[in-house]
C-alpha cells in the first residue's frame, strides 16, 4: 500500500511541480491515514478495499480528537481525495470512493501585519550588533520587508540571483511550484545598501565552502533553512518587544498592506508577491485601510 503513496508523491513532484514543503506535509497525512486504515482490526491490505465509509469514520475521528484545527483537517481531506483520484487515473481503482466527499468547512483567516512604527523597531533591532551575523540579520529582515518575498524564496535566493550591475538592482525570485514563472523585484533605498554590505562584507566571514551558492548562511556555512530564518526573526521581536503575533510571513503581509496604502495598485503588488490571481492579493486592502488607522 505504501508503494502507491510513494508513487503519488513522486508525481507531486515530477509531472505537477509541487514544493518539497507542500510534498512533506501530503506525504505525512497520508501516512496518517495509511497507519489509521492499516491499524484497523480488519487489517486492510490494499486501497481497493478502503470504502467511503472508513474515510468518513477516520475524519469523523479527526474531528472528535479535538487536536486539529479545521484547515489542518481539510488538507488531511485534500490529500487523501487527490491520492484516491490518482489511484483512479493509474488504473488502480474503478471507482473513487472520496468523489463525494465534502471537505470541512474552514473560516478563512486573514493575512495580518503590523504598524509601520513595529517594521521600524523591528528592522533597527541588529543595527545595535555587530559582526557579520548582524549584518546578515539586517539583510535578510529588509530584504523580507522591501521585497514581499516569502520566506521560503528568500531562503532559496542563490548570490547569482541578485544584479547589482544593471541600472535598476533587482532579485530574481522563482514561485512556490518549481515550475512557477521567475519574477524579478527592485531593490533600492536602505535594503540595497545592507544586501550589499552583507555580500561584500558580512557572507564572506559567514563563507566556508567556496562553491556555496546560497546567499543567506548560517553559523556553518550552509544554507539558512525556514526554521533558522524563523527563528532569527522571533529573537528580533521578542528583542524590541512587539506584542503583535508575528508569523515569518508578517513581513510579506506587512509590506504588502502598506504599499497599498501609500497608493501602489493592486496589480502591481500582485506582481511582486508572485500571486497567480489578484483576488489573493485583494485581502490586503482591508489591512492597508487597518495600517492607516493606525498610522
């Protein structure tokens, strides 16, 4: 049973394009619900003996477990609903037992940032250090805030993905899929000048292995990962004590919002974040109008 998992996700990722960190997460419920169906006093052996009635009864049990929220049940449903749907498209199944299956209903959460003032205390937070982590701590923070990039793209930001040579210095940025179009984004104003500062300075004192192409290090050399960025990030504003939740996509949120409110479009932030629909980027305006009230 395992093998056909393994083979759903092979195709995640070759034929769809899917991101490693959206391929982890199917990849775990999956094996959730196989260890579930597996486990079962019936002892179920193949997915063609997994009826309707199982799936619903292992949601039900995810419901009543009390430990997840709905959105995290509705992926769980979306999982198992795409990997039944290919086991159909391979041959493996006649029919798809999840086909009327209706996922949870999940109340939307909308994106929040905090105030100009926060960015600011938030952005000043390592001028106080010195060295090239600090450096590179003010880099990444400016780069996340003047950029809009999420965290998993800046992380992923190769030295040869910046142009510091053209008339306009800018990043190149490739989406959440590894099929998504590249987008290129201006840097200017304060951000250029750390990014610059950390590349020249900062990195190379980072740098072990010559042929390390990321841009963002950690204490060893390598690659800064998602958690490493997120954690530095939490040190900051628990540093300069902002009360606000922030998550590592505040910045992106908060860079969004207040463009918005000092009169960028909606178009032209949709094509910085690297959104696919402007309808995503809409959700920003209530959070532009929120900033100027609290600006």
């Amino acid at each position: 049973m395992k093998d056909r998992i393994q083979g759903f996700l092979n195709f995640l990722k070759i034929e769809k394009g899917y991101a490693e960190n959206t391929i982890a997460a199917y990849q775990n419920d999956l094996n959730q619900f196989y260890q579930h169906v597996h486990s079962d006093k019936n002892g179920q052996e193949d997915w063609t003996q997994i009826k309707k009635k199982a799936i619903i009864g292992y949601i039900e049990q995810l419901k009543d477990n009390g430990e997840y929220a709905s959105s995290t049940i509705a992926r769980k449903v979306a999982a198992i609903k795409s990997f039944f749907h290919f086991l159909v498209a391979e041959g493996d199944l006649n029919e798809d037992p999840t086909v009327a299956l209706d996922p949870p209903k999940v109340k939307k959460r909308l994106p929040k940032a905090i105030s100009p003032a926060e960015i600011e205390r938030l952005l000043q937070a390592p001028a106080g250090q010195t060295g090239a982590k600090a450096q590179r701590d003010m880099a990444l923070l400016e780069m996340l805030y003047a950029s809009g990039m999420r965290v998993t793209e800046l992380v992923s930001l190769n030295v040869g993905d910046i142009d510091f040579v053209g008339k306009k210095s800018q990043v190149r940025v490739k989406g959440k899929r590894t099929n998504a179009k590249e987008r290129e984004i201006p840097i200017i104003g304060t951000a250029l000048k750390v990014l610059q500062d950390y590349i020249e300075n900062g990195r190379e004192q980072l740098l072990q292995d010559p042929n390390e192409a990321a841009v963002f290090l950690n204490n060893r050399g390598q690659r800064l990962t998602r958690q490493g960025l997120w954690l530095i990030i939490k040190h900051y504003v628990d540093s300069v004590d902002i009360s606000a939740e922030v998550t590592p996509h505040t910045l992106r949120h908060s860079f969004a919002a207040h463009k918005l409110s000092q009169g960028k479009s909606l178009q032209d932030i949709q094509k910085l974040l690297g959104h696919a629909n402007i309808s995503t980027t809409q959700v920003y305006t209530h959070l532009s109008q929120e900033s100027e009230k609290t600006s």
